[in-house]
C-alpha cells in the first residue's frame, strides 16, 4: 500500500498470484490507484481510491494480515457474457465465473486454490493443492455444489437464448492505453484540458489529471474481427511506478477490470500489510 503515490493513493494487488505463475507469467505494479487514468491498472477517482484505501487500511489496524482481491472482466451476467461470447479469453473468463457464482450463491467470499494451472474453488482435500499438478481427490459442500450448478444451469440456457436474439457482441478499441472513464474525460476537456483545475466536489474528479493522449489512429472493431484483434494496454517502459511491490500473501473487494500481462481477469491475489 502507497499513501504517496504518484497517482494519489495506490494497492499493489500482488500480481502475479499462484495461477498467474503457475502458468508462467510475469511482472508486477498491478495497481488499484487514483487519477481517473490508466495505463494498466485499476484507476479509480481520487474519492473512489479513498475510501478503497481506508478500508484496507482500517482492515489492517483491525488485526487481518492480508485481504483476498478478486478482479473480473464485467458484472459476470448472462447479457455480458452473452456480449462477450467472441472474445479469445472466453475459455478462461468462464473458469472465473465459477467463482463468481459461487459468491453469488453463499454471499461469502469463495476459498481459492490452484492445481492443474486451473483454479478450483470452495474445494475441500486433505491432500495440498500443487499450482502446476493434477488436482488431489477433493469435495465441495453438497449444497454450494447443487446451488452453483443450478445458477450454471440457467445462465446458460438465459446466455444461449440472447445469442438466438442477435444480441451484438461488444465492440473493442485497442491502440490506446487503459484509458479514463469518458465522462471523467469530457469533465477535463470542458474545464481546459489535461491540468486544468476542477472545480467539483472534493475528490470526484482531481483538480490535476493525466487523461491518456489522444491517439493518432484508433481501431475499433468487434470480437472475432481478425483485422484488428482486441488487446490490453500495458504499462510502456520507462513509465513511473507508483508504488513498491508487496509480498504475496483476509476482507474482500470485488473489482471488475483488466490485468496487462495476462488474460483479463484475475482471481485471489492476496494483499499483505506493507512490511
């Protein structure tokens, strides 16, 4: 956790997590922060980020040693993932939405393990969970399990009647970077420009911002559109950390957005008091 960063106030989510480096990705500086902007992490507004911020903050005073993150793409909905159904991370998004519905069913963060490059959720073994081995023998409480299957069971069928629909598939942009909320983005054009002073209510929109530049060409296009594939703005070289790693490692904050060096989404980074 950075109390001086340079975009506000910022969390090293942990990445890469135990399934990130079991299938052998790399990096680090995976921030939630401040500044509306990003170039990518997770940019809040400074108001936002703020009270983010002290509740991990107030967690760690309370005594917790570290928090569970989880992060997915969109609200996991049968219209989105209807939306989303081209999308050359489908395989892994629907992997993540297991755990997404095993929240939505118990109201109760879902216990996170890895085996086989995969993760499992809510499973219980004797045996421990090796990242990158066959997953031991291992059960899931008979009443999470039918109530997950049965939430599966009818997104689905919901899911595959939007299709029959037509529902459109969503378009992309790539070409930029993480980019600012657009209406955060009219707010700073409208009042001058990048530096100029906001007047708005406190922390809602910074009175200094760094909006992304505006790009020579953009590419907008749909899922499966081979001429301009979709792709994730990552964190050029040279540009400025905002904070120092932390150790990999617990409250829970539900964040939807997209990782840079990985497939977008991410489950169970752990969050450790800055030692």
């Amino acid at each position: 956790m950075n109390p001086n960063s340079n975009y506000y106030l910022a969390i090293n989510t942990g990445f890469p997590n135990t399934y990130d480096r079991a299938n052998g990705r790399t990096g680090g500086l995976l921030m939630i922060h401040g500044d509306c902007s990003s170039i990518g992490c997770y940019a809040m507004t400074d108001e936002q980020i703020a009270e983010i911020y002290a509740l991990a903050r107030e967690a760690f005073f309370g005594g917790q040693k570290s928090f569970q993150v989880e992060a997915f793409p969109f609200r996991m909905t049968t219209l989105n993932m209807a939306r989303h159904r081209n999308s050359p991370h489908m395989a892994f998004w629907k992997m993540l939405k297991q755990g997404y519905d095993h929240f939505e069913v118990t109201h109760r963060q879902p216990k996170v393990d890895v085996c086989e490059k995969g993760y499992v959720f809510n499973a219980e073994s004797t045996a421990p969970f090796n990242p990158a081995e066959r997953c031991p023998a291992y059960k899931i409480r008979e009443e999470v399990a039918a109530a997950v299957q049965d939430k599966q069971r009818r997104d689905d069928i919901l899911t595959a009647e939007l299709i029959s629909r037509g529902t459109p598939t969503v378009p992309v942009t790539t070409g930029i970077d993480g980019g600012m909320n657009p209406i955060f983005l009219q707010a700073v054009k409208s009042h001058g420009g990048p530096g100029a002073a906001i007047r708005t209510a406190s922390g809602t929109v910074p009175a200094y911002v760094n909006p992304p530049k505006e790009p020579a060409q953009v590419s907008n296009a749909s899922f499966g559109d081979d001429k301009a594939p979709g792709a994730v703005a990552s964190k050029p070289p040279g540009a400025p950390s905002n904070s120092q790693s932390t150790s990999a490692g617990t409250t829970t904050a539900l964040l939807g957005g997209a990782a840079p060096s990985s497939p977008v989404g991410s489950f169970d980074s752990r969050i450790d008091w800055w030692r």
